[in-house]
C-alpha cells in the first residue's frame, strides 16, 4: 500500500489573501513568508479558491465534500451550543482509514465537541486540539468570566481505541502561543511512525494562525516590523516549512500530496486585522475576500507548476484526494464536490467547475458563476450590517474585484441571471432528493430521502 500517496492538508485560520508574499503581501505585511513563497513556485497556485466565510461550514465541506448546508454546519458553534457533523456523514478520515491509511488530526475540528462526533469518531486515528476555537484562551481574563459558573474550556485528545478525553491543559493566552510547537512535535511522529509501518498516510494539520489573538513564541517576538501579527507570520512560515523539512527527512516528499490552504478569509478584529489584499472583505462575509483564500498544491511529478485563476471550490478537494488515493466517493448522497484531478495534473487548461453558490448562515447571499457574481444580500465585514438588495448585484470580479458597483451601466448584464438561477434550480432538486440536516440536529439523525419540499428565498427583483 506503499505506492499510494500519502496526504498532508495543511490548514490555515483566517488567512486572507493578501497576507502572503507569493499573493502579494509578504514584505508588504512586515514579514517575509520565503518558505511558503518557495513552496508556491513548486506546485499549483490557485487563486480562486472558494471556501466557505466562517472555520466550522469550511472544515464540514472539505471533510465531507457537501455544502454546509447540508450537513447543518453553516455557522459556528458558540461556547456550550450544540452542533457538527451527525454520525450519518462520511468524511475524508472515514474513507481513507478503511482503504488502510494511517489518519492524524491536529488543531482545530471544530465540527462537533462531543461524544460520536469528534475526529475519532469520523475516521481519523488520533487527534490532538482545543474544545472548539481558539478565542476561548481569553476567557480566563476576562473579569466577568467565572469557570465554575460558565464552563471551561480545556485542549482535548484522544484515540479511536480509547476515546477523547480533556487534558489538564486549560486553554490560557499563553497556550495559544505555544501549541502550534506541540501540533509539529505531534505530526511528525504520526509521520514517522506511518513510514516505518510502510502505510500510507492522512495528516490533516490545522495551524493556530492566524487566528486572534496573536501570540507568537518566544522565538519569533521581533523577527517582523508588524509587531505581534508579523511575528506571527513569520511563525506559520516557519512551522509550514518544518513540516516539509520532515518530509524530506522521512524521504517520502516525491509521494506526498501537500495542500496548503485558508479556511477563510482574513481576521477583522482591530488586534488581529488581517487583508484580503486584491479583494476586500473579511471572514463572516460574503464579500470575495471572505470566500477566496490562498490554495497551493504540491505533488512531484504529478501536479505541473502553474498558476491558475479557474474557480476550485473547498468541496472539490473531498472527490479530488479521495480518487488520488485510490478511493470512491460515496453514492448513497448528494456530494457538491466535483472530481479535479484531470484540471490539477495539467491534463485541462480548465476547472470542470463553473460555479458554485454562497452562503452566510443558512442565507443565501450570491451565486458565483464564471468570473461573475450575483449578490441578492451585502455584507462586506465581520460587523458589518447584512443589506438584502432590492435588485441582485451582477458583479464581472474581473472588472470591479471590490464590489463597489451595483450595475455595470454599460452593459447591465441581465443575461447572467439565468446561470444563476440553473445553480440555485440545481440545488432545489438535490435537496428533494435528500433532506436537509437541521442546524444542531441530533447525532444519530439520518436524513429523509427524499427530502423535504426546500426552495431558496431570492429577492423578487432579482428575477429580471
């Protein structure tokens, strides 16, 4: 089982797309990010890669392959909120765990924080990460906080064999700052031990960063001219480097699909503030600098050096890796994610997608089709107010990538509606074929097939 490839998804938080040097920031940020930028000039540069505005939808439908919508995962489960995947779903650590990989998560799941929907129960070996994000680490600082009264929030882990447990680790500032090292120690010896078991393997490594607050360590403080959140650039580009390091070390790089990907877009929070960099938006917005995030893809041999601006959508990443490791996705549901490998390995100048469709919440706030994108709701940032639009915004990113006008006046553009509408059409059907999952529905839940009559709300007036 040797030959198969081993798969490392290196995950990112609140990455915009302007933060890095091989996306345009970099220097520009106060930090050069050599490691990244190198490894960037190595693989497939993909900049138009959608995700989903918020971690938890993003993290469901790469694992799954479905939108979040689906799976009742479109927004974020709060401190003590029920929520995350239902037993029912099959993700990337299920089905690669049966075909004989080795699977490891380490950071952030973020979807489900209870018994039957942790990592080991979704496939993966073992696993090692806070409760639910990151922000929890501020709470004990908080004077109006009281532990007993509120709940704490510990960092957990835990085996398939022997279930997740809470640590004596209480997610502190001062954590924050250092567990990233103890994510590395932890992937490396994964890493190890599934080469010298001559397995294949699955590592699915979330990173902290950049995620508020910033907390660099020790060894970083002062290695940028942006203060805290420069150093901690500087930080993920060096624990993204050390990962590939050990791969040269274990001599399994040539075999190793490498992805390096956001989970959305940039931090908005004033300490943190990040940058979309050619876009604008935030995380928490349907604005294209909260949905498009940096995307490289590294496989010798396999996956030519280049560039692309061809929509790949963070769905198409579960039929993708599941196909290069010799496995099928499942039948017996609706999966959103199409097949890119033919488009990856240079076999088509194109994506196979054509677009895909934007949720904040469970609303539906645009369509994205070609280089265009219809906006039936506005929401630029985090704490911005949601607009709804009178009339859908046909907006040509190509031309206006800020979003600033409601109407091309010199070609209005009524035409790409009826893309639009055939994805929105699209998906109603999928949906009488199977149910929607509830938001925070139960964990033995099943969907009913068919589903339940489900029809998508737009603004009258974006009918035409």
């Amino acid at each position: 089982m040797a030959d198969r490839p081993n798969i490392v998804y290196f995950h990112v938080d609140n990455l915009g797309l302007g933060e890095l040097g091989c996306f345009g920031g970099g220097i520009l940020r106060g930090a050069d990010t050599k490691r990244i930028d190198q490894f960037a000039e190595q693989g497939l540069k993909l900049s138009h890669f959608v995700v989903e505005p918020q971690c938890t939808p993003t993290r469901s439908a790469l694992m799954t392959g479905r939108y979040p919508i689906r799976s009742g995962n479109h927004t974020i489960a709060l401190g003590g909120n029920d929520g995350g995947l239902v037993a029912w779903e099959r993700t990337m650590g299920d089905i690669l765990s049966e075909a004989g990989y080795t699977t490891a998560c380490f950071g952030k799941w973020h979807i489900g924080a209870e018994d039957g929907r942790w990592p080991t129960d979704h496939g993966f070996d073992e696993w090692y990460g806070p409760l639910r994000t990151y922000d929890e680490c501020l709470w004990p600082d908080d004077p109006w906080y009281d532990g007993e009264r509120d709940g704490y929030s510990y960092m957990h882990e835990g085996t398939r064999e022997r279930g997740v447990r809470a640590t004596d680790q209480q997610l502190t500032v001062a954590l924050k700052g250092e567990m990233d090292a103890e994510y590395d120690r932890r992937a490396k010896a994964f890493m190890k031990r599934s080469v010298e078991a001559d397995r294949p393997f699955f590592l699915y490594h979330n990173h902290s960063l950049m995620h508020f607050p910033m907390v660099p360590r020790q060894e970083f403080v002062g290695t940028s001219t942006n203060g805290e959140w420069g150093d901690c650039l500087m930080m993920l580009d060096h624990d993204f480097g050390s990962i590939l390091d050990y791969l040269d070390e274990l001599k399994v790089s040539d075999n190793t699909i490498v992805i390096f990907a956001g989970d959305n877009g940039p931090e908005d929070h004033l300490l943190g503030r990040g940058t979309a960099g050619f876009f604008d938006g935030s995380y928490f917005s349907s604005a294209e600098g909260g949905i498009r995030t940096p995307c490289v893809i590294r496989w010798p041999g396999k996956v030519p050096v280049r560039e692309s601006n061809e929509m790949v959508h963070v769905t198409d990443m579960f039929p993708t890796m599941l196909r290069w490791a010799g496995c099928e996705p499942p039948t017996d549901r609706i999966i959103d994610g199409l097949d890119q490998r033919e488009f990856f390995t240079g076999g088509a100048d194109t994506s196979p997608r054509e677009g895909c469709m934007v949720w904040l919440n469970e609303e539906l706030h645009a369509v994205k089709w070609s280089q265009f994108k219809v906006s039936f709701k506005r929401q630029q940032h985090f704490h911005d107010p949601e607009m709804p639009l009178g009339f859908a915004r046909i907006i040509n990113l190509l031309e206006d990538p800020k979003e600033r006008e409601p109407v091309n006046q010199k070609h209005v553009r009524w035409w790409v509606m009826q893309h639009a509408r055939r994805i929105i059409r699209r998906f109603e059907e999928t949906v009488e074929e199977e149910q929607l999952i509830p938001c925070g529905a139960p964990v033995d839940f099943v969907p009913a097939q068919p589903g339940s009559r489900y029809e998508v709300v737009v603004p009258s007036g974006a009918s035409g």
